[in-house]
C-alpha cells in the first residue's frame, strides 16, 4: 500500500474493527447475564471456543 488507505482499506479496517469490538461486547453481555460460571452456555449463533 501507499501513504494513502483507499475507501477499501478503511471499509476493511472498520469491519475488523467492529468486528473485535463487537465480539468483545457480545462476551461482556454474556458474563454480565451468565456470571464468570465457565461452564455456563453463551447465548447468540455465533460458533466459537466457549469453555
């Protein structure tokens, strides 16, 4: 790349932006309504390690 991000650059760097962010919210809202119990069962569709 070159000094300047084109509007890809930038689109892409806000969805892995929100992406991360989003995921980390989505894992407070799950402690929060769960506790810190790590057997409990998060909540949403979004597959991943859970344990």
């Amino acid at each position: 790349m070159g000094e300047t991000m084109t509007d890809y650059d930038h689109i892409a760097a806000a969805v892995i932006f929100l992406l991360i962010v989003g995921g980390l919210i989505w894992r407070a809202l799950d402690r929060r309504i769960y506790g810190a119990d790590p057997q409990a069962q998060p909540h949403g569709d979004i597959p991943g390690p859970s344990k």
